[in-house]
C-alpha cells in the first residue's frame, strides 16, 4: 500500500513538472504573438496606414539577433538633423551610440529619444529585397538601457508607415545606421 502511494505521489509530481515545462511560452511563441498583435493594432487603428489589402510577413525570430551593446549617451541636448522622406528635415534628440560585433564587424548605430522609448532606424542588406527599402526601425524600451549596456532586439523591426502607403511622411535612416550585414528578423515587405 505504501509502495502505491509512493508510486502514484510520484506520477502526480512528474505530471505537474511535465505540464508547468510544456505551458512556459518559447521566446519564439512570444515573438509571433507580437507579431499577430501588431498587424491586428496596426490594421484596426482609426488612421490606419493600411489602405490597400496586403500580405505582413515577419522573418522567423532568431535570438541571435537580441545584441547587448555598448552605450555612449551624446552630449546634453545634442541635435540631429534627420532627412524625411518628402525631402523635408526634423530635429532629432540623439540619446547615443551604440556599438556591437556581429558576424565578425563591429557595427555602431545611433540611437534617438523618443517619449518612452528609444529609436533605432537602420537599414542592412536585406533593405529592397525581403525588407522595405526605405529601412525598418526598432523601439528600445528605456529600461532596456542599463548604464553603459543597452539591449537591442532586432526581431522587434518594424517597417515605417510609408511601407503601406506613401502618403505618410517617414524618417529616412541615417548613413550611419546602415548595418553591413543581413538582419533576417522582424518585418519583411509588406507585398500590396
């Protein structure tokens, strides 16, 4: 009777650890609930940038691709000139750069205030083929930025509104934020 008891504690142990272990969401999981959540948000926001039926498409995440870099902040109130894409210019509170090594190069982008977050646009190799040509950006939490590290997942790219219809007026990256190299995640052309 006590062997029983034993036994069946036991099974009863090794089925929660089985069931708690198989309910854990992946970071891939998560990754593609983003994604669903963002063309959901995205497609039904009252100035919706999408006018024409399309097809989203997002690379499959990779977490390869989440960088912790260095972190330089820019001197105080330092202004960046930043081109639009109807050939007009904002000023852009640069906040830093950042430096990370991927694939061997080391790459060093800069990063913008924004009100709760930080932005990185940037272009790379895939600009013009699976991604808008006109580059994808990244929105780094604040939090994400922890003294002189800053985390950056690149799976988070999104494409700027213009992808979807050019009557929106969207940043063009800077030079200085082309990355040498095939950033595969995030979102791909938006294919009309």
């Amino acid at each position: 009777m006590n062997k029983f008891i034993i036994g069946l504690a036991a099974l009863g142990i090794l089925g929660i650890i089985v069931y708690s272990l198989s309910g854990t969401p992946t970071y891939h999981d998560i990754t593609h609930k983003e994604f669903e959540t963002y063309k959901e948000n995205l497609q039904n926001m009252e100035d919706s940038p999408i006018k024409e039926k399309g097809t989203f498409d997002f690379f499959e995440p990779n977490e390869q691709w989440i960088v912790e870099a260095d972190f330089v902040p820019s001197k105080a109130n330092l202004d960046f000139s930043m081109n639009m894409t109807d050939s007009s210019k904002v000023s852009a509170k640069l906040a830093g750069e950042a430096t990370f090594e991927k694939e061997g190069q080391k790459i060093k982008v800069l990063i913008f205030e924004e009100e709760t977050n930080y932005l990185l646009p940037f272009t790379d190799k895939t600009c013009g083929k699976e991604s808008y040509g006109g580059g994808r950006y990244v929105n780094i939490p604040k939090d994400d930025l922890d003294g002189t590290k800053i985390t950056i997942d690149f799976n988070k790219a999104r494409n700027f509104y213009c992808a979807y219809t050019e009557s929106y007026i969207c940043p063009i990256p800077p030079k200085e934020n082309f990355i040498n190299t095939e950033v595969n995640v995030g979102e791909k052309n938006y294919i009309k």
